[in-house]
C-alpha cells in the first residue's frame, strides 16, 4: 500500500549518535530499553504506576496526599479510559533507523490517543501540497503541549519555574521590529525578574527556560529504563514530530 505519513506528539531527545550499521551507540540511551517492543503493554504499564502509587501514598485519606500521588492517580485514570474507550493503546517510544529521523529518540504519555494518527487522508493531502517530497519534520513546541501547555522550568535542574515570569520576560524583550533596539528599560526590567528565578539575567534565563517535562514521560522513562544517567531528561523538548513509513 506504499508509505504512509505519520504525526506524533511528545517530548524528544535529538542528536542520537548511531554507528555505520545504525545501532544505538548513544552514552545517554539504553539500546536495549529503546529496542523493546510489547504489543499489548497496558497491563504490565498499570501494574507499575499502581505500584508507585501505593509505595508513594501517606497515612490519612485522599486530601492529604502528596502532588506525586495526585499525579500517579491522574495517569492511571488517563490509561484505563483510554483503554477501555480506544482499545489497545500506541506504544509510547518511537526511534527508528529505517524511517523518519534515526537521531531522534520521541517519548509519549500514555493514553493519549490523539497524540498519534497515521496514514490520515487529510494530513497526507495538506503535507504533499505544504511539505512535497517526504523528509521528516521536527516542529519544536516552544510553549508544550496541551494539557501541558504553558508549564516552564530550569534546564538545568528541572526545577519549575513561575510560568508568568517566564511569559513576563519573552514580553519585555519582545521586539517585532528587528530595525529598532529594545528600550534600556525593559531590558533592565527583565534581567531583575530573571534574578528572582535564580538566573544571572535575562540572557541566561532565555538559555535555560524550557517547557516542563510532565509526570507521564518521566513514568515512561522509568517504566523502561531508557536513559544511563539522571539527568538525561533534561534534554527533552516538546516537538510535533512528522514521518513518512
């Protein structure tokens, strides 16, 4: 039936290193975790966020849990609607060598169903008649992903950042006519709010100011194993990612 297009949401790692034969050679990644593959995966993946759940709840009732509880219940709601409403759900790891980008590495929430579609009439049309040809496409998400829309935090620690601050300071440096400098002030006034984020000034937080990593990746991380070091994560970004297979 000849290649089909394929569009997918989530966070990505980029630049995987890979040899000449195209296996993994990447220090960050774990060929094996990233190489697995289970056809029917939802129970084996509830079982263990129901686990982290249990090992993470507190004495007392439901209100008095810890966010980590909350956010454990929430993907676990997430995966058993969409199962019982979508059936078997997308595996949530895409990185291959024979299609799309080889030095990409996607990693999608679970039960997400629409963070996915393939071989869509209406895409393949609009992406031969925008895009012709069939290279991939890596579209960055500079503000996340519904519903993780608008949640920023420091790439170096991970640490989440006030969201208003963050959007406070692209303002201030907003300048739509690239002829004209931005106003001493408004620098001035940026690089005071960055300090109270802990950045050295306006510059260095525009470095480091990344959307926020949410819960359901890092369970998926978890669940397989997928990086050699603790802070690897740290390198996703958020990405519309767009292949023909």
């Amino acid at each position: 039936m000849g290649i089909r297009l394929h569009k997918k949401l989530g966070w990505a790692l980029t630049g995987l290193e890979r040899d000449e034969h195209g296996r993994l050679t990447d220090p960050r990644v774990s060929p094996d975790a990233v190489g697995r593959y289970v056809e029917d995966f939802a129970s084996l993946y509830l079982e263990y966020l129901e686990a982290m759940r249990d090992a993470e709840r507190r004495g007392g009732d439901d209100m008095q849990q810890s966010t980590a509880w909350f956010d454990l219940m929430m993907s676990i709601a997430m995966v058993k609607a969409a199962r019982e409403q979508d059936g078997p759900l997308d595996w949530p790891v895409t990185c291959r060598s024979d299609a799309g980008l080889p030095e990409l590495l996607l990693i999608q929430p679970v039960g997400y169903h629409g963070w996915s579609r393939y071989g869509d009439h209406l895409d393949q049309q609009e992406e031969a008649m925008l895009y012709p040809g069939t290279e991939p496409r890596v579209v960055p998400m500079p503000y996340g992903i519904y519903p993780f829309e608008g949640l920023y935090m420091d790439s170096r620690t991970g640490k989440r950042v006030d969201s208003t601050a963050k959007r406070t300071i692209d303002k201030l440096l907003h300048q739509p006519d690239p002829e004209q400098d931005i106003r001493p002030e408004r620098i001035k006034a940026a690089d005071h709010l960055a300090r109270t984020m802990g950045f050295s000034g306006a510059v260095q937080a525009l470095q480091h100011l990344a959307p926020a990593v949410p819960p359901d990746i890092h369970y998926v991380i978890s669940w397989l194993n997928l990086f050699n070091g603790p802070d690897v994560w740290l390198q996703l970004r958020p990405v519309l990612y767009v292949y023909w297979s």
